[in-house]
C-alpha cells in the first residue's frame, strides 16, 4: 500500500548504546513523524479534523456570549444566571471533549490501518451527530445546567442523548483503531514512538470509558443531579487528562520535528516516557477496586494518580523540545506558525501547572489553572493543524497572520487566567456570573475585568485561526495526495 512520507523522513531506532547517547555530541538526530496514508483513511481523519474544527466553531460562537456575560461592564445586557451557565455547559463540552477527542480520532486513523473501514465510518457518524444534537439542545428542550467538572450537562433527554451518542461513537472509534493499530516494532523508529503515544493514548481513552461505565453502574442515582453528575464524571474525566496530555504530547515533538534536525531525543527513550504515563492510567481501576465510587478517599486517590503519573513525563519532554527551538532562527514562512503554536502551548500549560499549585478554595484559580493546561493543548493541536494541512494537499498556512494568531491567542488565554488568578485571591468563586460574584472590591472588578478583556482577545486568535484554515480549505487541493 503506497504512502506519502509526511516529514523529511524518519530515524531508524539504531542500538541500545546510541539510542540512549543521542544527547552526546555528534550523536544522531532523530526524526519524529507519522506518514500521511494515500488511501481512505486521509479521508476519514480529515472528516475528524473538520468535526472537531465545527465544534470549536461553534465554542467559540458560546465563548462570546459567555465572556460578555461575566465581564462587569456588560453582564447587565444578559439573563446572566440561567444564561451564563447553559452557554458554559456547551462552550466547554464543544471546546474540550469533542474537539480533542475529535483530533485524536484524526491522529488515530493516520497512525492506524486501513482495516475496518465500515466501522471507522459508523464511529464517526454518531459522534457527529450526537456533536449536532449537544448543538441545538439548548434551543430544543429547555433543561438544568448542572456545572459538574470535566463533563457538565444540560440536565434533559434531549442533551444527555446526544451526549450518549457522542459518547458511543467514540467507544466504537476505540474500539476500531485498536482492531487497526499498527505495530511499533521491536527496533523503533521515530514514527513508531509517536505511533506508541498515540496507542497510549487511545488505550488512556477506552480505559476513561471503562471508568465512566463502571460509575455509572456505581453511582446511585437518587442523588442530587449535581452530586450524581460529579460523581458520575470524576473517575473517566481524569484518565481523559492523560490522554488529552499524550495527544499533546504527540503535537510537541512532531512540530519540534518539523521544524529542524535538533532535537536530540532518542525514540526508545520516548517510548519510555509514553510508556510511564500509560502505567498511571492502568491504575486507576486499582482505585476502583480498592475505594467505592462515592467516597472521599475514591476522590482523592484519583485527584493524586493525576497530579503524579500526569506530571512525570511532561518535564523532560517540554525541556528536550525547548533545547531543539533555542537555536533556531529565520525559519520559512511556512514554519513560523509551527513555531509559534508550540512556544505558546508551552507556556500555556506551564503558566495552568504553576497556578494549579496556587489552588486555595473552590474560587477562580481553579478554572485559570485547567484553562492554562487546556489551551495549551489546544494551541498544540492548532499547530498540528497547520502542520497537517499541506501534507493533506492544501496550501500551507504562511501569511503573517498565520504565525501571530497563536501569539494572539496565547496572549488573550494569559491575561484571561491571570485575570482569574487575580479575583481568585480575593476569593472570587467559581461558576457564577453577574450579582451571583459578588465583587467588593476594585481589585475583583479589575481581575474580572481583565479576565474579560483577555477572553475577547482569545476570541479574536480563534477566530484567526478558523479563518486562516477555512482560507487553506477553500483555496482546494494544490497538490493530489
């Protein structure tokens, strides 16, 4: 089966002894990339991709009206209560669960095979419309926003529906790419470790479903809706951290790669660091086992197999990225935004893991901190868009604009988490709007303010980016895969 490579190549893995010298002088550099496949699955991960650039279209649309109705000057202009918090609901659930989960079913399909194509099809198929239905929810049924974390709901037949079809269409999306993984291999290449980061993260994902299901079976559902959907969320939606960090992870090296032949990181030692957060994952049905879904300690075991497993292997790989962009200058056009996406994801997750150190109380560091982690991986995928679209075929993204947007984003997302930061040290709390903040002080109002202003800057870099990728899009095809 013929396949265009999507890099200038890759390394074989070499020996034992010059895999793990690779950071000596004159030891070789590796080369990280997946090749773009000349078959149906180019098709099918860009439906993936155009999946999850709809969803984070349609965040966006939510995210306006959502920063407007907690910026001081203006939430006087919107049923702030009721209003705020369905806007939140749908904002986060399009911008986070579907657009990552969307991506990594791209990454999934290239780094897989062919096999199974039926289903990869039908997999797809649900998510989208199940994505459609958590859409219009809000204009259909009338229902309870309930702020659980990690996967809030709109408490109605129509929205949870819709996210039950989402939810199946990625079970069944698992379930193919694991039908259709393609084998590392004992001597491992460059692609092969990045091949293994996405498997891990696949089986991070299945082993989240896992864990949704076992709470659902556990959790009593005579419980308020708030406790039951939080209760319901905890377990899955913190193994789905690890899986959205490999993804980004995944992001991080391959546009490190593609931007020149210096990084020095062997893919033997990748794999290990691949494979050190995929054995925190395989703990957590210890947690089950050992600790009933409702309890404290249940809680507390997850929230720590988190903060531990997820935080081992991000260091040294963000330090071995950094070390291969600190030499690199006058790069082509088509690479600036490659660069920019990656320096501005790396502080974005740095700045949410510093504040989540910070965290006191339930109040507003606590949404700066996992805003700061998730826009840094989003930022990462950004890249990996611009980096994806020509080897797909179409006009690579080099215009200015192009290599500020992530600038722009990166800058608005910062000053929006420090904004919070800010109000969290007042003790601004979390999920509330309007009268419900209760802002004393000019400092608060300043904090939010800025929180405000920074949003609206992030919302203009969003929209950059759907625009600059729309514009590569439409210019059609320049080169037949």
């Amino acid at each position: 089966m013929s396949e265009l490579t999507s890099g200038p190549g890759t390394s074989g893995g070499g020996g034992f002894s010059r895999d793990f010298g690779a950071v000596q002088a004159g030891a070789p550099d590796f080369r990280f990339s997946i090749p773009i496949p000349a078959d149906g699955r180019q098709s099918l991960a860009l439906a993936w991709l155009g999946l999850g650039i709809l969803a984070l279209l349609a965040s966006g649309l939510f995210s306006i009206l959502l920063v407007l109705s907690r910026t001081p000057q203006l939430q006087s202009l919107f049923p702030v209560a009721d209003f705020f918090r369905v806007a939140l609901v749908v904002h986060v659930d399009l911008s986070v669960l579907v657009w990552f989960l969307a991506f990594g079913g791209a990454l999934w399909t290239l780094g897989g095979t062919a096999r199974w194509q039926s289903l990869a099809w039908g997999a797809f198929a649900l998510s989208a419309l199940g994505t459609v239905g958590m859409c219009l929810a809000p204009f259909i049924q009338r229902a309870t926003p309930v702020m659980a974390n990690y996967v809030p709901v709109l408490d109605g037949s129509v929205f949870l529906g819709s996210l039950m079809a989402f939810g199946l269409g990625i079970a069944l999306l698992c379930l193919r790419s694991m039908l259709a993984a393609s084998p590392v291999g004992v001597r491992i290449s460059g692609d092969g470790a990045l091949r293994f980061g996405l498997n891990a993260a696949l089986v991070a994902t299945a082993v989240a479903g896992f864990a949704f299901v076992w709470s659902w079976i556990s959790v009593p559902r005579s419980l308020d809706p708030r406790a039951y959907y939080e209760l319901l969320f905890w377990g899955g939606g913190h193994v789905l951290q690890f899986a959205y960090s490999l993804l980004m992870l995944v992001g991080w090296v391959w546009l490190a790669s593609s931007l020149g032949p210096k990084l020095r990181l062997s893919p033997r030692v990748l794999t290990l660091l691949f494979g050190i957060a995929l054995l925190a994952v395989f703990l957590t049905p210890v947690t089950y086992l050992a600790y009933d879904v409702t309890s404290v300690e249940h809680h507390r075991a997850q929230t720590l197999l988190m903060r531990i497993g997820g935080g081992l292997v991000v260091g040294p790989i963000a330090l071995a990225v950094l070390w291969s962009l600190w030499p690199l200058s006058n790069l082509p056009a088509t690479e600036r935004p490659l660069r920019s996406s990656l320096i501005a994801s790396l502080l974005l997750f740095s700045a949410g893991g510093v504040i989540g150190f910070m965290i006191t109380g339930n109040n507003v560091r606590i949404p700066a901190h996992y805003h700061g982690c998730i826009v840094g991986i989003t930022l990462a995928m950004m890249g990996m868009v611009y980096l994806l679209l020509p080897r797909f075929g179409f006009a690579a993204p080099q215009s200015r604009s192009a290599a500020w947007q992530p600038v722009i984003y990166g800058v608005g997302q910062l000053m929006h988490i420090v904004g919070l930061v800010w109000s969290g040290g007042y003790g601004v709390q979390r999920k509330v709007a309007g009268a419900e903040q209760v802002l004393r002080s000019a400092q608060e109002t300043w904090g939010m303010g800025l929180m405000g202003l920074g949003g609206l800057v992030a919302i203009v870099g969003g929209v950059m980016f759907l625009m600059i990728v729309l514009q590569s899009l439409r210019r059609g095809r320049l080169v037949k895969p």
